[in-house]
C-alpha cells in the first residue's frame, strides 16, 4: 500500500545480534500495529501504538520492544535474535479511529535468525 | 480472551464455481467487527470484507459475500464465480472495538483450479 513502507523487505542475521525492523507511514495515522505471521499460527500481534511514546504489549510481546518517537515511524527491535523469532513481519496502520473500517498493512519483511 | 477459529486449513475449488469457507469466533461481546483479508502469494495483506455485529444484514463486495449468524459466532466468507487470481490465504479476523485489535484465524488456503 501506497501509505505504508516497511524496510527492509528481507533480513538474514546471526542468532544473538540485534535486528531493528522499520515501518513508517505517510498519513500521520495515531495506530499502529506490528504483527508475526507463522505458519499455522496465522497473524499475532507483537506490540501496537497509540501515538507517539505511547505503546503497548501484545499477544506475543516477549523478546521484542517497540519505540516511536515520531508519528510516522514505528521500529520493532529483536534485542538479541533467536530462531524462534524467524518470520515475516507485518506492520499496520488503521486508517479510522482504532480500526473498525480494518487495517492496512504493509508488505512485510522476511526475517531468518540462523 | 476473544479466539477464531478457521477449521478448514486448504480448500480447492474448480474456476467458476462457487466456494464457502468457514469461520466461527467466541466472544462474549455483543458489539464487535469481523474482517476477511486475503493474502495471495505475493504477501500482501487485502481487506476482502467486513461485517458489523449490530447491523443484521450481510455484507457484499462483488463476488464476495458473508453469511454472519450472531447466534451461532459463525462468520463464513462465499466465493461466486471463482477466478484464478482468488487463489490465496485467506484469514478471518475479529475486533472489539474497545480494545481495536485484530485477532485473526490460521488461515485457510485456497486453490483454483483452471
């Protein structure tokens, strides 16, 4: 989607190195969400904002914290990658007020922790 | 705690013809949102559909339709004259607007065949 960019698209790191995945936005939406897609786990969510300095933890939280110090960016941080953290990643906005209208998501990024 | 359940992993369908996938969700709430993304094979996360709780009648987009049973929690997404370019995941995603969240499904895959 147009509105949504995440960086970068593919991501290959070592186990125990710190990994920062980005998302940003260009409609300076208050929501944001970050996601992991498994198979036969679906999507769960990681963390999500509710604008700037103001996040919260998600279902699968442990292991990754967020930040946004800005509206339009939301970084995801893998501390210390395990191979438990390989994924892809999505990032999402909500276009209207806390999603009832739905989310709009980014392309992902393919994360692989050897 | 909201959970949903996409009970049919992989479906085929011949093009053409028409196809039901399955969703049911448990959820205390009488106010909530349920989605329907599509995910073809290039990654990207497609709003297909969605439905508000309070309002009886079933949503429609296109070829796309649902047959919401509040009663029942169940949530089925209707296909008609399926295309080869409706080959993907397919996901069921539920919302309490209070907490404005997507909790999604696992997923159901779907091939058309030519």
């Amino acid at each position: 989607d147009a509105g949504i960019t995440q960086s970068p698209r593919h991501k290959v790191t070592e186990t125990g190195t710190p990994v920062t995945l980005r998302c940003h936005q260009t409609e300076n939406h208050r929501y944001m969400y970050w996601y992991r897609q498994d198979p036969g786990h679906g999507l769960r969510l990681i963390h999500y904002s509710y604008g700037v300095k103001d996040t919260d933890k998600g279902e699968v939280s442990d292991g990754y914290s967020v930040s946004r110090s800005k509206t339009e960016d939301f970084l995801l941080t893998l501390e210390s990658a395990t191979s438990s953290q390989t994924s892809v990643y999505f990032c999402a906005i909500s276009r209207q007020g806390r999603g009832q209208e739905g989310y709009t998501f980014g392309s992902g990024t393919r994360l692989t922790v050897v | 705690a909201q959970t949903v359940t996409q009970s049919q992993p992989e479906m085929s369908v011949q093009e053409a013809e028409t196809v039901t996938l399955s969703c049911t969700y448990d959820t205390s709430e009488n106010n909530y949102y349920l989605f329907w993304y599509k995910q073809p094979p290039s990654r990207q996360m497609i709003l297909v559909i969605r439905q508000e709780a309070y309002k009886q009648q079933n949503a429609t987009e296109n070829r796309f339709s649902v047959n919401f049973q509040k009663a029942a929690k169940s949530f089925s997404l209707k296909i008609s004259d399926s295309q080869l370019g409706d080959t993907a995941m397919y996901f069921c995603a539920f919302m309490k607007p209070s907490q404005g969240n997507l909790i999604f499904g696992k997923g159901t895959k779907l091939s058309v065949k030519p």
